[in-house]
C-alpha cells in the first residue's frame, strides 16, 4: 500500500464518522459511551489484530523462528480466542489498542522513507496510537474514562468531533498532495 492511499483512508477513515457527530451529537456521544463494553465489536476486532499479527508472524523471516512458527501460530490464534472467552470484560477497547498498535506499524513502515517532513505528522499520529495501544491495554477502563469525560456535554462532543475532522481532513490532503 502506498503512503498516498493509507492517508486519503486514514483521513477519511477518520473524517466522515466526525460530521455524522457534529450533525447528532447526543446519539454520537451514546454510541461512543457503549462502546468499551461492546461485546461484539470486542470480537470483531480482537479477530482482526489475531489475524493481522499471525500474519505479521507469517511475514518474519528471521531463521532462528523457522521451526517454531507452528508453534507460534497456534499459540498465538489460542491467545486471542483465549482473550474473546476469558477476558470480555472491555473487550472492544483491548481489541481496539491492538489494532491501533498494528495501524501504527503500517503508519510508520510506510512513511519511514518519505523525504517530506510532513511523514512526522504521521510518524507523531501513529506513536500516540502506541501510547493509547499500550494504555489501554494494560487499563481499559481509562479509555471508559475518557469517552465519559469527551462525550459529558453536546459542546465536548462537537469539539472533539471539530478537532478529529480536521485531523482527518489534513491527513487525507497530505494523501492527495504532498505525499502523491
């Protein structure tokens, strides 16, 4: 995937959900709020970083893996449906921290060689992504925390939704010009 087309889905990834937020503040704010407990989601993304890591682990091509990435496919495919039968409690958020954690691998594999200095504001993006991955993961329910304190008023919402719009909106023009 090119730096170009990670950004323009990043940006827009990230952009459209902000204006169905700025227009119904009240339900974005609920359905923010319910998502740490979100069971279902909690599976859908803990399928999609086992899946995306076992693949990582596909990937590695360090010798002295070779005879144990049978091994470490299996251990790692029980490890994640382990999570999804033993740890529901904030399943989404675990989910979601790691996939934040393997979006930033992608992030930065992919802007690490751009000679644009404007690759730091992705590089920056995906380092607050490992920060909240690692955060989370270890206590989700500061993430609970902060939905709660984000979405406690209309005008945070708006705010928020405001601020990740034009977040989006940078990152998926760097997509379509300084990163072509």
């Amino acid at each position: 995937m090119t730096l170009s087309t990670l950004c323009i889905a990043l940006g827009l990834g990230v952009a459209v959900p902000q204006l169905y937020g700025l227009k119904n503040p009240a339900r974005f704010g609920k359905t923010l709020r319910e998502f740490p407990r979100n069971t279902a989601i909690g599976y859908v993304l803990m399928t999609i970083a086992t899946v995306w890591f076992l693949w990582h682990v596909r990937q590695e091509n360090i010798a002295d893996f070779t005879p144990f990435k049978p091994l470490m496919y299996g251990g790692f495919a029980l490890l994640g449906l382990g999570t999804c039968i033993f740890l529901k409690d904030f399943l989404a958020v675990r989910g979601l921290a790691l996939v934040l954690m393997l979006l930033a691998k992608l992030v930065l594999d992919a802007q690490r060689w751009h000679p644009s200095e404007w690759r730091w504001v992705l590089g920056v993006w995906a380092y607050a992504w490992i920060v909240a991955g690692i955060w989370f993961t270890i206590s989700p329910w500061r993430c609970r925390d902060i939905i709660e304190w984000k979405t406690a008023t209309e005008a945070r919402v708006k705010l928020g939704c405001a601020l990740r719009l034009a977040l989006g909106a940078l990152v998926a023009v760097l997509g379509v010009t300084v990163f072509r």
